[in-house]
C-alpha cells in the first residue's frame, strides 16, 4: 500500500507544480519535454544499471514504451487542445473518469474479483471525480465540434494505464521496473525534442531557462508517479481494478485540498460532496475483499 500512496503524493505534487508554472509564466510544453530527460536521470539513478542501448532494444517490453512515450506526448497536447476548447474541468474530469477503462479490463482479461462493494465504489469514484473536478456552479458545458478531444482525452489516459499493466504484468521483471519507466520517459523526450525542433524550423521557438527549471522541479515527482505505480500494481494482494480507482480519487482529492491550502483556490458545495463521495468510495474499495 505504501507504493500506492507514494505514487498519490507524486502526482499530487505535480498538480502544485503545474499551478506555480502558471504563476511563474513558464512554458508548459517545453517544461513537460525537458521534464521527461530529468525524469529519465531520476530513474537511472534508482536503477543503478549501466546504461545500455542494445540491451533495452532487445527487451520485450521496448516497443509498449515506444508506444507509451509516443501517448505520453499525443495525450498532454490533446489535453491542452481541450484546456483551450472546454476548460480545465473538462480535462480534469476526462483524465480522471477513464480509470473506467483499466478496471474494466483489469477484470474481464485478469479476473480480478468484483462484486458488489467493490462496483459501488468504483461508481462512487466516478461520481467524485466528477464532482470534486468542477468549478463552475453551472457545471460542465462542451460544444459538440470540441467534444472530440475530451473524448481522446478519456481514451488516451485510459489506453496509457491499460498499457501499463498489460506490460508490467507480462514483459516487466522486477528489476527492471526504473528501467522501463525511465525508458518511457526517454522516449516522450526525444519526441518532444523533435516537436522542438519543428518549432525552431517555423521559427516559433522561443527557449527560456525558467522553463528548464521547470522540467527539474516537474522530473523527480513525475518519474515517482509512474514508478511507484507499477511498483503497486505488483504488489501482492492489490488488483489494478482496486489500485487505479483509489490512486485516481485520491489524487483528485489530496490535489483540491492542496488548491485550497497553498492557492486558496474556492470550493462549491458540489465539491465538498465530491470529496465526501471520494472518501467513501476508496473505503469501499479498498475493504471491498472483506465483505466477499
């Protein structure tokens, strides 16, 4: 369980990071590329491997990477697209609700267990996210022409935790688990290096050392959120379909208490109710074996 919560307070503290980068005016993009170099040094010095090329080539899991580090990139630019398009709720609501699709193979392909606690609960961390993820007393509202990206949002997030535990459970040994994140986010690098360098040819391109500094403080936590989630998935006793739910909600929930704390960020009533949901589903989840 304590990989689970480490991996909580990783992406958690993400979320202040990507708050002060607004506050700093520093550029998101080319800070979540250089993040991804850093998160790969992070990962090399838990690893304590040497590196080499060939041997990560030849592993069976390099080409899940390859596509992972490519999903990465694709699924941070669609969800800017629908930052833009239909607002922040839009994209927090998306991102979190397609948990929906690794629990949902997590028991048809794994048999993971289910009944009828554990299916309340994960409803009920669908509720919440939705809940805790607005911030508008209106609610959310998406034109039909922009509904497409929060749609490619939901599948991307959902396909990338999918892939995760399809790799982690046949191809990834133990010792290898840094190595292969840190591969992941070598490959995102390189790709957004290119995404760069396209930039530089049409000379929209404008390097600043703040956003370099942006990627440091943004590496360490997010090579943590994807480490010690594999790291829960393979831990005895923990099915995907209990981890991802309760690592989705709680994120959601410890990052709106951070919102109010540090950035004084205002809370609807909806919310609070949300939270309250949030509570109750990851009780239910996690003990949802007991009443079985």
């Amino acid at each position: 369980m304590i990989y689970l919560l480490l991996s909580v307070l990783s992406s958690s503290v993400i979320f202040v990071i990507f708050k002060l980068f607004e506050r700093f005016k520093i550029n998101t993009l080319q800070a979540i590329i250089f993040n991804y170099f850093f998160a790969f040094s992070a990962g090399m010095l838990v690893d304590r491997q040497e590196l080499d090329p060939i041997k990560i080539l030849s592993e069976d899991w390099f080409l899940g990477t390859f596509i992972l580090g490519f999903m990465f990139i694709a699924v941070f630019y669609l969800a800017a697209l629908t930052t833009q398009k239909s607002g922040l709720s839009v994209v927090s609501v998306a991102t979190k609700m397609s948990v929906a699709i690794p629990v949902f193979f997590g028991i048809i392909l794994y048999n993971e267990s289910t009944g009828w606690i554990k299916i309340i609960g994960i409803l009920l961390a669908l509720v919440a996210v939705y809940l805790t993820s607005i911030k508008k007393k209106e609610g959310i509202t998406i034109r039909k022409r922009n509904l497409i990206f929060p749609v490619l949002v939901f599948f991307g997030s959902g396909i990338i935790d999918t892939t995760l535990k399809f790799l982690e459970t046949s191809y990834v040994a133990e010792a290898d688990v840094a190595l292969f994140s840190s591969t992941i986010f070598a490959i995102a690098g390189i790709i957004g290096i290119l995404i760069l360098l396209i930039q530089a040819i049409r000379g929209s391109l404008k390097l600043s050392f703040k956003n370099v500094i942006g990627g440091v403080a943004l590496g360490i936590p997010n090579f943590g959120s994807i480490y010690f989630l594999v790291m829960a998935l393979r831990t005895e006793g923990l099915e995907s379909s209990t981890i991802f739910p309760i690592n989705n909600v709680a994120i959601v929930m410890i990052s709106t208490f951070l919102g109010i704390l540090l950035f004084r960020e205002k809370m609807l009533s909806k919310n609070w109710v949300g939270i309250l949901l949030a509570i109750t589903s990851i009780i239910l989840i996690a003990t949802s074996e007991e009443w079985m």
